[in-house]
C-alpha cells in the first residue's frame, strides 16, 4: 500500500521558518515527479512547488518563489519543502502529492496530474 506521509507543520510567528518532510512508502518514486498544494480555509487546494524525478527541474506558485524551497532526497524516498519567510497567509494544511506517469514534469502544477496524496500538516504563522 502506497502512502505519503508529511510531518514538519506546526505554528510559528510571520517571518520564521518551517521545514515540510514527506516520506514514501509501498513503492519508490524515483522516476516520478512529486509536488507540495495547501488549501486554507474556505479555499480550493492550489498548488505550491514541484520537483522532477531527478531534482534537475522545479516549479513554484509565483506566491512562494523566492521563499519556499522544495528538494528530494531519492535514496530516502523523501521530498521537503523549506519555507522561510512565513507569512499569515501561508496558513494552510500542505499536501504531499506523487505523480504516477513516468519522467513527466509536463504539467506540474495541476492536481490531477498526481494520483498519490498525503493525508497533509498542518502550518500556521502568526503575524
């Protein structure tokens, strides 16, 4: 059984940082792409950042460029994603998301190009 675990949320005042991890296990990942959505209150999951099967290629919401960071670490079936420079609006559970198709890294920032989800963490930021 497939599953996708983040961890690494918690509440932390405007400005600080976090680090996201998510763990894969039932299958490895990687030759897959693998991305990072929230959703906030009252709002539809969007996407955030994505990371090709190698690392080679990323992809980030225009909301987080500069501040977030995602990485992947293959031999532990691992993806992250570094925020700093937390913002109340950041506020929202964060989803790990796998892509099932093979090397593609065509349409990263679309959810339903992704058929593995986390249950997700939450991140809170205080102003």
């Amino acid at each position: 059984q497939v599953q996708l675990v983040e961890s690494g949320g918690g509440l932390v005042q405007a400005e600080g940082s976090l680090r996201l991890s998510c763990a894969a296990s039932g299958r490895t990942f990687n030759n897959n792409a693998m991305g990072w959505f929230r959703q906030a209150p009252g709002k539809e999951r969007e996407f955030v950042a994505a990371i090709s099967w190698g690392g080679g290629s990323t992809a980030y919401a225009d909301s987080v460029k500069g501040r977030f960071t995602i990485s992947r670490d293959n031999a532990k079936n691992t993806v992250y994603l570094q925020m700093n420079s937390l913002k109340p609006e950041d506020t929202a559970v964060y989803y790990c998301a796998a892509n099932n198709r093979f090397r593609d890294f065509t349409t990263p920032m679309v959810p339903s190009g992704y058929a593995y989800w986390g249950q997700g963490t939450q991140v809170t930021v205080s102003s």
